[in-house]
C-alpha cells in the first residue's frame, strides 16, 4: 500500500498544507496545521487514518469546528476534517445508520420529514454526526446520546470495531471518546414512530427560538455556549445555567480585544473580525474568574481548546485541552 500523505488524493481526499484552521472553526480563528486532510466519505476516513498510523503522524479528527478554539499559533500535527455537505444516511424501519460526516442537522431533518421521533430537539445545532457524540450534543434536556444503537469506531491502534450504546459512557456533554480519542465513523440510531407533521412543526419553532436566542455563527463568528451548565438536570432550572452565573457578574459587560460576550446571552463568546483566539482565551479566563470570585464555583468549559494559548496552566502537555 502507497503510504504517502499525497496518495490519499487518488481515494478523493483534498489536501491542504499548512491549512490555516481559521477557515475550519465557526470562531474562525485559529492559525495553521501540518496538512489538513478533507474527508466526506467512511472509506476515505479509513485509509487516510491508516496512512497516518502507518506513518506515525500524529492527527487529531474535526467536523465543522463548532466546538474549538484553536491557537493563533495553530498546532503541529494533520486535522483530519470529517465532514459531508451531502447527508449520507440509510433507513431500515425506526434504525438509522449515518456516517460520522453527515451535518447533524441534516440528519434531524431526515428524520422529521420521515416522521421519526428521538432527535428533533436537537434542531439546529451546528457540527457533524462525530462531533455531536463526541460531546453528547443537545438542548432542552435531550441528548444525542438518548437514541444511539451503536457506534463503528476506528482506535487508536487502526483497529475498526463496533461499540454499543452501554460502552460509550455518555454523560452530559461527555462521553468515552473525549478520553479515548477513536475515531467515529458511523453511527446507529433507534427512533420512534411519530408524525411528521407535527414534528416538521415543532423543529420550524425550535429553529425560530434558536435564531432568536442564539448569533447567527455564519456571519457573528461563535462556538455557541461557553461553558457547561453548573449542575446539569434534563430540566436544567435557570440557577443551575452557567448563564445566570455569568449574568450576576454582569458577563454582557466584558469585552477582551475583538473578542465579547454576546448581547443575548452571557454564556456565548462572539468575535469581531480583528479578534485573535488569544482575545477568547482570555476573555473566558475573565469570565470564569468573576464566577470563581463571586461564587466559589469552577465553571467547566463546553468549548475545547487546540494548541498552546498565552497564560495556560504549567503542566498541560497535551494539544488539545
Ligand atoms: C451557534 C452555535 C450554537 C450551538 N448550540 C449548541 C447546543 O444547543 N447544544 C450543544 O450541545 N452544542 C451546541 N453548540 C456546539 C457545537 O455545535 C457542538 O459541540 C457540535 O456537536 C460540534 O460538532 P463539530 O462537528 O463542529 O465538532 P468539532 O468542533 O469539529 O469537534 C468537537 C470535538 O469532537 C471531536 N470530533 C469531531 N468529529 C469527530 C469524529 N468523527 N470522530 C472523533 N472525534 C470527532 C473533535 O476532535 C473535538 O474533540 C453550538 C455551537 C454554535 C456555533
């Protein structure tokens, strides 16, 4: 087998080198990586994965890089971009069985207009398939996690192997691949029969309440929510919102370089276009310090970070944080 980053072309990857990560994230910051290797399709996940391995490059996966702050100095290894503008999903009955690629929300609109119940809250949320497990993606007490069968995985160690539901630790905003890095290529989930109707309906409003609540990340650059609600529950009440912390500590107030907290919403980072991701950085460092001083509670981040930023804790080793 042909193991050269350059080979991959032939199976439909595209190559980047030196991809500058601004372009990849919704923040839309972030400086360059070694390669950046595109794939829409399992079979080019496969082998780009294996060429990696065999070379012993170091790689880390995204999707649409709706949940990251990447460094303005970028980071030293190959961004394997997992992504699909087309949504690649196969029906049998109530199991749907979607690629990694595939954009969450085009998968939630399937499965509305095919009148399947299970995903529809989580309407509008941006990122792939593999990032909304990743992260146990969801809204209004919903996760990702509540209607996942099984999952195809590839590890560490290039082995491809399938994980059921119980094995896959979800948590809120958590699950076992933030610990073991594998790598989600495709997914089973088990819905419910509902009406279509009524749940083209109900996604039409959440898409409405989004927009009114949340920036628009195509034109006011974002990573939605900042940090994780303090003590999550399905009916997470309003004092338990890591928004109402950061409201009390007036959080709409702070701005750092191009970097502000969003009108709206306390709990949403929002950049202007001089803004670097060194602003963000220390703007979240602001805003979890006046919830630290006001209320002696730790606020955890949602949003990953990627690569080294200016005024890390000594003793991080790892690229992603
Ligand atoms: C405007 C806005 C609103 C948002 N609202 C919500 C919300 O309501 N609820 C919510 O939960 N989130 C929300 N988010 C955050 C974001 O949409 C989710 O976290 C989303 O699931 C990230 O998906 P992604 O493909 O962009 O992942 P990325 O940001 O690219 O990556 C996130 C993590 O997943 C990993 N990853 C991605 N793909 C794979 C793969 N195939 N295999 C293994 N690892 C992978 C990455 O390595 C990284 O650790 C919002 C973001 C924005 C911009």
């Amino acid at each position: 087998m042909e193991t050269t980053i350059e080979s991959l072309v032939k199976f439909g990857c595209e190559i980047e080198k030196q991809a500058k990560l601004s372009s990849y994230t919704t923040f839309r910051l972030g400086g360059p990586c070694q390669y950046l290797i595109k794939c829409a399709l399992p079979h080019q996940l496969e082998k780009t994965v294996a060429v990696l391995q065999n070379r012993k490059l170091n790689f880390y996966v995204i999707g649409e890089g709706a949940n990251l702050l990447v460094s303005d100095d970028g980071i030293d290894c190959v961004i394997i971009r997992y992504l699909s503008t087309e949504a690649l999903i196969q029906s049998d009955e109530n199991d749907l069985t979607v690629s990694g690629a595939t954009l969450l929300d085009h998968l939630v609109s399937y499965a509305a207009e095919q009148g399947l119940f299970g995903l529809n809250d989580l309407s509008g949320i941006p990122g792939t398939v593999g990032g909304a497990i990743v992260g146990n993606a969801g809204a209004f007490g919903k996760q990702i996690g509540d209607v996942i069968k099984s999952v195809v995985v590839i590890n560490r160690h290039g082995e491809k192997r399938i994980i059921s539901a119980d094995e896959l630790g979800f948590k809120y905003r958590n699950s076992r691949f933030k610990e073991t890095g594998e790598v989600v290529v495709s997914v089973i989930f088990t819905l419910h029969q509902g009406n279509h109707k009524e749940l083209l309906l109900e996604r039409n409003q959440i898409l409405a309440t989004r927009k009114d609540k949340h920036p628009y990340y195509l034109a006011q650059p974002t990573a939605g929510s900042f940090f994780r609600n303090v003590s999550p529950t399905s009916s997470a009440q309003k004092q338990q919102a890591a928004g109402w912390y950061l409201e009390q500590v007036n959080a709409k107030d702070f701005s750092c370089g191009g970097a502000y907290v969003y009108e709206k919403h306390a709990n949403i980072i929002v950049c202007r276009e001089t803004c670097r991701a060194q602003d963000v950085y220390d703007l979240a460092q602001m805003m979890s310090e006046a919830v630290k001083t006001r209320f002696g509670i730790e606020l955890t981040r949602e949003v990953r970070y990627l690569g080294r930023f200016k005024g890390m804790p000594e003793g991080i080793t790892s690229i992603i944080w």
